[in-house]
C-alpha cells in the first residue's frame, strides 16, 4: 500500500483521477514524517486535490494537516529570512555566495520554497574566501561548533558549521561538496558551474546542481529518501536543459560513476514504471551500465528500503560508501587518510610548521582518531 507515498513524491505530474483511502493516507504520512518529506506530500496532495476521490477523504486529510503543514511553512520563512541575512552579511564584504540546498532547491526543483523544510542552511562560497568569511560571521556573533584552525578542514571536509547567535540553527559554510579527496572536482570548478539567475541572484547550474546533490547522496551513505527524491526530480526538472553525453563526461572527470549507478538504480527500484518519461535519466543510466559496473553487492548493500529508518553516519554504511569511490587507488587513499592525512594537515591542525614534530604529531592525531571512533561504536552499542 505504499504505492501513493511513492507516487506523491514522482515528479511525474497526477493527470487522472486517482482513487484513494484513509488507510493509504495514513500510511503515505507515516513513511512521509519516517523520510521528512511531508510537506512535499502534503502539496502534492493539495495541489492536485482534483484528481483525488472521494473529496471528503482528501479534504478530511488535509484539514487534519494543515497545522502541521503551516509550521514547516513558518520553519522555511524563517529558514529564508536567516538565508538572506547570512548572505547579504557576506556580500558587504564581497564575498559571493550560493543557497545550495533547503529553500533554494525547493523552489528550483519543486516549485514551492513550503514543500521542502531543512534545519540547517548551506550555503556555498570560494574557498580563498572562507578564512574571511569565518572571521566575518565570527564578529557578527554566529559561533563555529569547533575550535580546530579552519585550514585543518580544507585538507579534510568539506565545510564549516556555525550556530546563529539568536535562533541556535546551524548555518553550514560550504567551500565544496563533499570530502575533497573523494571527488575530483575543486572549488574553483565548482565556481565555473555558478550562473546568475533572472533576478540577478547567483545559482548553481543545472549539470552542477545535479553533481552537487548526487555527492550530497553518497555524503549520506546513498540512505536518505529526501535527497533521492531531490535527484528524481532534478531529472525531471532538467529533462531538456543537460546535454546528458556531456553530463555524462562530466561524472567521470569528477570521479561520481559508481555514485551515479547506485543512485539511478535506487530510484529504478523505488518508482519502478514511473520514471518511464524521464529520459534523461534512462539514457544516462544505459551509457553508464554499458561502460562501467558498481557491483551488484554494492547496489544490494544500498538498496532503499522504504520501511526502515537509517541513522546518519552510521559507521558500517559510512565505511561501505567508500568503496562507492571511482577507482581502487581513491578507495585505499580514502581509507589510510583517516589515520595518515597529508603533512600539511597535520601542521594545521597542530599549528606547528617544524617537521622535526611530525612523528610526535602523527601519534597525537591517530591516537585522536582511535578514540574518537571508539567513542562513536559505545554510543552505537
């Protein structure tokens, strides 16, 4: 019976009528609130209300949503108005910046900033700014979650997380995508793929919003329903904007094969018959089956399973991600900087330039490291 849940969340648009029961309304809320993408399910509904019967059992559903409906809609003014805020205090400062994910992908994607809700803001900026801007939002009072120096996290992550000093939400400042040496794609690349948008507002473009969400989806170990359903949609937003031989190119330069594979074949599994208009999306899987594999044990591993909930950065499926990785080298790499990271890393992180202290600063950082994964496997216990 999971069936509408699915369809609800199909960028395909609801042309005939569909027949519906408060039992497959109940159930759709359920998976919706399980994969936090309610408000998308509550629009669909809304915005389509016509094409659902019996109205008494449509209106019925709605009326007994709508509170929950309007606090995400509160939830992403206000998330708005903290976007604006953060941006425009970069901006007098000239650093440019991009909304990457929440309401702007809300908009662009789905047409309506209310059928998306995030607790956090991303925002993307250059890297050769991020020093500036840390010291700028640091004067304005938003606080970072960590006092390691900031070019510690340029060699290792891929963004710095901020409280705002009134609301407590977290403002993510972003200089990349993903884990740098996971990807092939540096933030200067990133910022040949931002465009100005009609009211001079700077966006990312289409071929760059799909490779930033399809890294966004392997961050998050290929789990989240949200971000898939970001993806599908994408597909079909973008059906006639991409020249998808050359998006293709463009996924094996920035080393997103196999992240691609396991992503497209998720969506395959999940909405089955109904991506049968996106073209796009069928024309890019055949190239990329035809040239390449993921494995089959890898597609098993992440297949999407709808009746579960998947905690974030669990360690078994973080640690699987990896092998998501092009390239064997890439996949080993990945794993021996988690205990050996460059010397430049551990000369930031313990502001110490002499390379006479690197073997004592070596054992510091592994024995950081052990402890902290340590910690992480009692927590999961």
């Amino acid at each position: 019976m999971r069936s509408l849940f699915v369809r609800l969340i199909n960028p395909i648009p609801i042309t005939d009528p569909v027949e519906i029961s408060s039992d497959e309304l109940s159930l759709a809320r359920e998976l919706a609130f399980k994969h936090k993408v309610f408000p998308l399910v509550y629009s669909r509904i809304q915005s389509r209300q016509n094409f659902f019967y019996p109205a008494r059992v449509v209106d019925e559903f709605l009326g007994q949503n709508r509170n929950l409906y309007l606090k995400g809609v509160a939830l992403s003014a206000k998330m708005e108005g903290l976007e604006k805020e953060v941006s425009s205090l970069l901006a007098s400062e000239g650093i440019p910046s991009v909304v990457i994910r929440g309401n702007a992908i809300a908009e662009e994607l789905y047409g309506d900033p209310n059928s998306r809700t995030s607790s956090d803001i991303d925002i993307l900026i250059k890297i050769s700014d991020a020093l500036h801007a840390d010291q700028l939002l640091s004067d304005a009072g938003f606080h970072r979650n960590d006092s390691i120096p900031l070019k510690f996290w340029f060699y290792r992550i891929h963004h710095a997380v901020y409280h705002c000093p009134r609301t407590d939400n977290l403002i993510e400042i972003h200089w990349n995508f993903g884990i740098p040496s996971f990807f092939r794609l540096s933030s200067e690349e990133i910022w040949e793929g931002v465009i100005t948008a009609d009211s001079s507002r700077l966006r990312l473009s289409p071929e760059m919003s799909m490779l930033m969400l399809l890294i966004h989806h392997h961050m998050h170990s290929f789990r989240e329903l949200k971000i898939l359903a970001d993806i599908i949609w994408s597909f079909h937003k973008y059906e006639d904007n991409i020249d998808w031989d050359s998006f293709y190119r463009k996924l094996s330069k920035a080393g997103l094969i196999k992240t691609a594979l396991i992503t497209i074949s998720q969506i395959r599994s999940v909405w089955d018959e109904d991506i049968h208009d996106l073209k796009g999306l069928d024309l890019l899987y055949h190239k990329l089956q035809k040239n390449h594999r993921a494995g089959h044990i890898l597609k098993s591993f992440f297949e999407m399973d709808l009746n579960k909930e998947y905690r974030f950065q669990h360690a078994r499926d973080t640690l699987m991600a990896r092998f998501a990785l092009d390239g064997l080298s890439t996949i080993i790499r990945s794993y021996s900087k988690m205990l050996f990271p460059s010397p430049e890393v551990i000369k930031e992180l313990y502001e110490n330039k002499a390379s006479w202290s690197l073997p004592m600063n070596y054992l510091k950082f592994i024995r950081w490291r052990v402890k902290s994964w340590r910690n992480t496997h009692t927590s999961e216990v």
